[in-house]
C-alpha cells in the first residue's frame, strides 16, 4: 500500500494488519470507533496547541511521539 494520505486509508490499514478476520461486525464497528476517536484526540490536541509557535508546536509533537512509541514498547508492537 502507498503512504497513507487519509485518516481512512490509516484505519484501512490498521484494519488489514491487526484485526482478526473472525472479527464480528460489533468488533470491526467499535474498532474502527476507537481508531477514529484516537484520529481525532490527536486533531484536537495539534489545534488546541497549533498557535503556540511552529517551535512549540514541533516540541510537543516530538512529546506525542516519545508517548505513543513508548507505549508501542509497553505492549510489544513491532511495527
């Protein structure tokens, strides 16, 4: 698959790596819920945060990162 250039194109992704084929329709619905609920926390914290300064604005996305790959580490994702 090409870089992903939609949050859709994400979940599709996400989908085709991690959910189970024998997901039932509830799962793949409340996965994808969750998925786009995280999608749009992130929207909100970069506008909350996106006039603060380009400078600002990189620091704490470089932070977001440093989170989100450390809580990549806790669970045992390999990407």
């Amino acid at each position: 698959m090409p870089d992903p250039e939609t949050i859709e194109d994400c979940w599709l992704e996400f989908a085709r790596r991690f959910m189970p084929e024998e997901a039932s329709e509830f799962q793949v619905r409340d996965m994808r819920r969750c998925f786009y609920s995280g999608a749009w926390t992130m929207l909100g914290l970069m506008m909350t945060h996106r006039d603060e300064g380009p400078d600002v604005l990189t620091r704490r996305l470089d932070e977001w990162q440093r989170e989100l790959v450390e809580f990549q580490r806790r669970l045992g994702i390999d990407r």
